[in-house]
C-alpha cells in the first residue's frame, strides 16, 4: 500500500495506471473509518484493478460552530484498516495541499444543496462539491463509491457529476449499521454511554414510519407527527433538525402519498432525518 | 474535419486518439468566427496533434436583457474558416444537449468574478466559468487557447482549472486587431458605418493612456479623469462601464504607481475597459 500527501506524484502514477488500461475505484472519506467506509473499500477492491482511499477532514465543508476541529482523527488507525482491505493507495493531503493560500473557486448544485442538511448547514455542500471535484481531477476514477447514510450528499455528488459531464460512475452503497440499529458513523465516537443506547431511537423512529407508510392507514402528516412526538420524548434527544418524506429521484417532498404514487414511475419514499443527540448529530435514513 | 453535435461520440473518438497518445488541442467559442479566433485554431493546429473547436453560445452567461437572441450566428460559414484553418474536429452543440432539462450545478471564482465585466454583467463568468469546464470535461485537451481581448476570462479560467485541478494548460493568446486597431470581435458587426468608425476610440484612449503611465508624470488618478474625459467627448461613446488599472496577476486594481512597483515581482501594468458604442458593448485592453 503507497500512501501519498502530494497531489502530483499519485495523479501521475494514478494516470500512468489509467492509460495502461487499469480501472480506478475511488473511496473518499474523512478518515477515522468504520464498517461503513471498509464496505466501500472492500467492494472497490472487488469490482476495480486499483482502488486508491482519500483521507481529508475537508474544513470548507464544516460551518463555523461545527465539529471540525474536534472532528476524530486517527491517521496510523486508518492505514491499518485500509491495508487489510487491500487497497493500494492512500492519499492523505494537508489543507494547504488542497486549498493552497488564494483558494477561490466553488461548485454550487442549486436547490437540492439547500434543503434538509443543507438547510441547517449553509454552504455544506457546496465544500463537499467542490472538495470531491477536486479529488476526482486528481484521482481520475472510473467508479466513487458513496455510503447512503448520507443520502443527499450522495444524491447531489451524482447531480454535480451528470450536470458537468464528469466521468466517473458513482456507486450508492448500502448503509451499514451497528447490531442494535445505529446507522455507523465516525461521529458516533462523540457519544457518551447513555447517549449511544439512546441513539438508536433515530433508527426506530425511521423503521416505525416505514411501517406506517407501508400500512397505509395514516396519513403522512399524521406519520411525521408521531415520529416527531416519539423522538421529543426520548430525554436524550436534544433537537430535531428535520424528519422528511422525500422522492429520492428528486429530493422533493412528498406532501401527498396518493398524488405521489400517480406521477409517472415513482415508486420509492425516502425518509430522512437529522436530530442531536446531546451535542452530536446524527443523520439517517431509510428507503421504501 | 468531423463535425459532432452530440456529446457522447466526441467525447469517445477523442479520448480514444488521447489514450493512443495524441496531444489535444481546443478553442472554445461562441463561433461566428474572426481572425481573432483563427489565430488561436492556428496555434493549436501548429502546436498539437489533433484540434477541436466548439461553437456554442451559450445562455448562461447571458444576462437578462442582454444580446443572446440577437449573438451573431452562421455555422456554414463558420465550418468553412475552421475546415482552411486544418482543425480535425468541430462540437456544434443545441442548448438541450448541453442543459438538459433540470440543469442546478454552477461553478463559481469568488471575488474576481464581481469586478470589472462581472459587475456589470452578474452571473456573467459563474455561466463562462460553468460551460467551460463541462466542455473541458466533454473535449479532454492537453491545451485550451484563449485570447486576450477578454483578459479577465482568461484570469478567470485559469484560476478555475488551478484551483479545482484540472489539467488542462490554459494558453494565452495576443489581441488580434482590424486595420485601425479596433479589437476583433463577434460583436463588432452590430456597428453601423459611423459608429464602427468611431470605436476606434477605445483603443487609441488605451494606448494614450499606456504612453501617460510610461511617461510616469502623471497620476493614474489623472490619466484615469483624462481617459474618461477623451471617451465622454466622443458623441458614439454612450456609456463607460469602466476604465481601470490592474494588476494582471491578480486583478487587484491599482490606486498608486508607486505603491505598486514596491510589491515583489509587480512588473506589469493591465489597463482594462468596457464601453457602449450605441447599443453594442466593446471591451479591450492593453498590458504594459
């Protein structure tokens, strides 16, 4: 495994590799990797001749307030865990690397960047375009994965790279959860020991409104407000950021299940949340 | 010459002739053709192995109420001047295969992008920053020309491509000029008889201006009141957008001679300006 800090010589090995006819898989991450991140590596490592991981805790992407420099951060843990996957390249650049002094230049998908997540966290994925634009040019993959955990950054990296004829195939891939339920995430470590047994009241919550939508029986309106009460009850659960019903071809909310069904080929509800727990927040979701 | 209105098939071919080592070449323009456009096709032609021109006008970068309707337009005769200029490849995209239907992902330079043209003209270079790097995307090249007449887009691009790695050299072009000095531009055929006589203006006001800084006895702050003055007298100089000192490594605008020259490595002086003949806007400008 080669673990490089400098953007040319793995854009340059990385392309040699290319042009001889490798294909690339990609896994950007933030670092401090869990089950979820090694299910992307693993399946890059599968399904490409070379799989190369990004380890860069992208500080365009935290708001001021935000857990950037809290954010966990264990580099040494990391190569280990990417090693035993058998991925071949790590690239773990500084923020001067990437962002250089006079950094000037951002990419923006309207709309879908401002709702949900984007809503509560102005300018989030704005950074996360931009930072994975830039780490695309550099890599030059044929297939990024992504985790569904985070649906909407998911959704608007695949927008982004549609709309400006990036290409590199992106590959959703399943969200890996703890036994109990709890979606992974490196900010789980946050967690204090009642905060984790309590955290997995998000998961619940979206599974008990998967039921109801499925049962039919109460209206959406009706479900949101029940798993908004549910949620409030829990002590632990310090706010609520949003608790939505989504077309996730679209990211559009779904106000109406009837009028819904009958637009043309819509089939699939997504439901999305984000809550605290005590400082932490937490985002999850599920697909009927 | 081939020439493609689909994105897919030149994309392929082109990335096809790259991989088996050739050396792309590309002009991006707005197409109805002058030899401002020509010099730039002959260099690529002279300097790469394979060159592709794009013709798109393209309505992002158009503001409400400006000339996008009206942009002159003539494939035929624009396929004739690339096919004597020995160019291999013509992309002749509509608007849909470009934009599609739901279009949402801008790119944007922060700062550069709100002055001089920008200002008067808001959105203007986040749409030429935006179709630039999708064709970039589309067409691949090794070397993308661009001529100087629009020195703040050339600024633009290349800060784009530095600040989110791509690689493409981004080469620079002189100024090509009619007879009397007048920039080549698309736009200059809106000129009727008198006022085409009369643009002239704008050149002569930049050259009297770049023979004041070097004569180094004045202030800019007057040379700046007499250029403004020379271009207000002149009955087809409708309007002045601006008139401006720049530093052409930065686009900073220069308030003191003095000053600047102090800074390390400020050699070079851009005296830059946007005017109304009539209804047409003109920009040139000069590099000392």
């Amino acid at each position: 495994m080669k673990i490089f800090k400098n953007i040319k010589p793995i854009h340059d090995e990385l392309g040699a590799l290319k042009k001889n006819g490798a294909i690339i898989g990609f896994v950007p991450t933030m670092g401090f990797l869990h089950k979820g991140h090694t299910s992307l590596i693993q399946r890059s490592v599968k399904e490409c001749d070379i799989t190369a991981v990004s380890i860069f805790v992208n500080p365009i992407q935290f708001g001021k307030g935000e857990d950037f420099d809290s954010y966990p951060r264990n580099a040494q843990r990391d190569y280990s865990i990417i090693e035993e996957t058998g991925a071949e390249y790590v690239f773990v650049p500084n923020t001067e690397e990437i962002y250089g002094e006079d950094f000037k230049t951002y990419v923006s998908v309207k709309g879908s960047g401002n709702i949900m997540c984007g809503k509560y966290r102005p300018g989030h994925f704005d950074g996360v375009c931009t930072v994975v634009l830039k780490l695309f040019n550099i890599i030059n993959p044929d297939i990024a994965y992504f985790g569904l955990k985070d649906f909407q950054q998911f959704f608007i990296i695949k927008k982004m790279t549609e709309d400006l004829n990036v290409y590199v195939k992106i590959q959703q891939c399943p969200i890996v959860r703890e036994e109990d339920g709890l979606a992974m995430s490196s900010r789980n470590r946050y967690l204090s020991g009642e905060e984790r047994k309590n955290a997995v009241i998000l998961y619940r919550t979206l599974k008990a409104a998967e039921e109801m939508v499925k049962g039919k029986s109460i209206s959406l309106r009706q479900i949101k407000k029940v798993s908004l009460d549910t949620l409030g009850k829990n002590p632990y659960v310090k706010s609520i950021d949003y608790f939505d019903f989504r077309d996730p071809g679209t990211l559009e909310e779904i106000k109406n299940l009837k009028t819904y069904f009958k637009l043309k080929s819509r089939n699939k509800i997504l439901i999305a949340a984000a809550i605290y727990i005590g400082s932490t927040r937490l985002i999850d979701n599920v697909v009927i």
